[in-house]
C-alpha cells in the first residue's frame, strides 16, 4: 500500500503552500515557508535507511534529512540556473537554491559521491538527483506538479485502478554525467518502484530552447515516432500548447533526430516510453516541454534486466 501524510502534517503543509508571497518578491516567502514545511514533515516522516546501490564511492538513495533535501537543492540551483539558461526568482536568487513548495512532499533520490565532500558540512557530495511525486500525495496536496503545463486529468481518469509516479527536477554535476551515474538513478528508480508500487511514470521533459521552429526535427520526430496511444495521451494546456507536428515524417531522419535529443529524454524513449500530445514553452527555464508517459507494463526487456525493475525486492 502506499503511504499517505498524516492528517496533522497535511494541515502543517496546507498553511506552508497557501502562505502569500511577499509584494515585489514573488514565490520567496512561499518557497522558504515550504521548506520549512520540509523541514517538519521530514522529522515526522520515516525515511528509509538502507542504500538502493552502490557503484565504487557513488552512492543512490533517498534524502534523509532536509540538509540533504538541501544539497539537491543547490544542485538543482547550479545545473539550471548557474550553468542553464534558468532565469531565477528573486526567491531562488536569494536562496540559491531551485526551491518551490513541491519539495515539501517530494521524495528526493540523491546520487552521492563519498569519495568528495560538500564544502563544510564534510557530507558526502550531492552530484545527481530526482523529485519523485507519489499520486497519493499529489492528490493530498493540488495535484502533480506537471498538471500546470499538461492536461493530465483524462489520463487519471482514464486508468482509476492505477498508480502513478511523477520524476521531475532531474539532473546531473557535469563531471558525473556519464552512463554510470544514470544507470544509478535508475537504479535507484528500481528500487523505489519496490518500495511503493508504481503502475505508471509520468513527467515533464525539456529541451533546450524556447524556439519551436529551432526544434522543429526532434519535435517532429517524437511526435511521429513516440506519440502516446490514446489510452495514454495527455495534452498540453491549451493556453499553452504549441505544435509538435512540424515536419512531415518523410523527411525525418531517426537517427538525426536522436542524436540532438536530450540524453534523458533519449534514455525515455529507448526503454519504451510515450510522448503526450503538444510541448509547452517554459521561459523561466528557457526550455521546452514534453510530457513523458511511461507506463511499467511498457518496459523494454532489456531495460527491466538492466535496471532490475519487477525484479526480487
């Protein structure tokens, strides 16, 4: 069964999201009050202790602590805002770290290098990470953070039996963005699927750029290639829908068109995942987005051996 908050940490968390920003400063107060709400949940909140694998001094697993949650944090903060073309808030800029009121409910998967040390805390360093949204928790709580770019509804209408598992905020430090600490994201993904039964993930997505015509070959080619049946298709927004289908398929060339996709949404759709229907234009992150729909059952075999999903818990 999966877990759910208890009611006095729903009420704890329903004072933290609803709290006004302050005038001129928007998002500042609710993204620092969130994490304080972080802070409170996750001292009520059992963490699991074990490791989900381990490769050499790289380590995959949960945050167990908001000083951790943290480090993901300035993490997220380097990799969009410092090296990416992320505009920060001003609540973001202050804090210097990728901070909104989703953390506060989020599992955190960390990739952690023991053999580097973060600055003066001497824990281990945080080098990669994943946001991972249970449904049950989502519903508690307003609904999965991709629901504010995607109409998701129909898909969880659609399949009521079903659970579903939102990953967002992925990245990587650039020194460790290699197949290795991938494979131990995904790993870690494995065995979170474990230990909270998962029938589908869903996401958003991004690529570089907020120019659709620039983008025109990868948009097209997944649109063709990886569109989502209609049992799983969600739609962008419409107020934010931009067109996917911009080149004929004829003049596609697959093997083009992989190579300038993200190594991330690349990985997605070798192991059998779907793409919704229309991206979604994110200024503050300077990208564009896809949705992501991966149902379990959709797999690949060779992907299931590999990262051990389905396998012995």
């Amino acid at each position: 069964m999966v877990s759910r908050a208890s009611p006095a940490t729903r009420r704890l968390l329903g004072r933290f999201r609803n709290a006004p920003a302050a005038p001129g400063m928007p998002g500042l107060l609710s993204s620092l009050q969130a994490y304080g709400g972080l802070q409170t949940w996750a001292a009520r909140t059992h963490r699991p202790a074990q490791t989900l694998g381990r490769l050499g001094a790289l380590e995959v697993r949960l945050a167990r602590t908001a000083a951790e949650v943290r480090q993901a944090q300035k993490l997220r903060y380097r990799v969009f805002y410092q090296e990416g073309p992320a505009i920060p808030n001003p609540g973001r800029l202050v804090a210097r770290r990728d901070v909104d009121a989703y953390d506060a409910i989020c599992d955190h998967l960390l990739v952690l290098d023991h053999a580097a040390l973060d600055g003066q805390s001497k824990r281990p360093a945080v080098v990669g990470t994943y946001r991972l949204l249970r449904q049950s928790l989502a519903e508690d709580y307003g609904g999965f953070y991709s629901a504010g770019e995607f109409d998701i509804g129909g898909l969880l209408a659609r399949h009521p039996d079903l659970q579903f598992l939102e990953l967002g905020r992925s990245c990587v430090l650039a020194p460790y963005r290699n197949k290795r600490t991938v494979e131990l994201l995904w790993h870690g993904i494995s065995g979170y699927l474990h230990q909270y039964p998962t029938d589908v993930m869903i996401g958003c997505a991004s690529l570089d750029g907020t120019d659709p015509k620039q983008l025109a070959m990868p948009l097209s080619f997944m649109h063709h290639y990886a569109r989502a049946p209609e049992q799983w298709r969600a739609r962008a927004l419409p107020e934010r829908y931009v067109e996917m289908n911009r080149l004929s398929k004829e003049t596609i060339d697959p093997k083009a068109a992989l190579r300038v996709l993200p190594p991330l949404v690349k990985g997605y759709l070798r192991a059998g995942a779907y793409i919704g229907d229309g991206a979604v234009i994110d200024h503050e992150f300077g990208t564009t987005d896809v949705l992501i729909v991966f149902p379990v059952s959709a797999i690949k075999a060779r992907y299931l051996q590999h990262f051990d999903i389905n396998g012995a818990a």
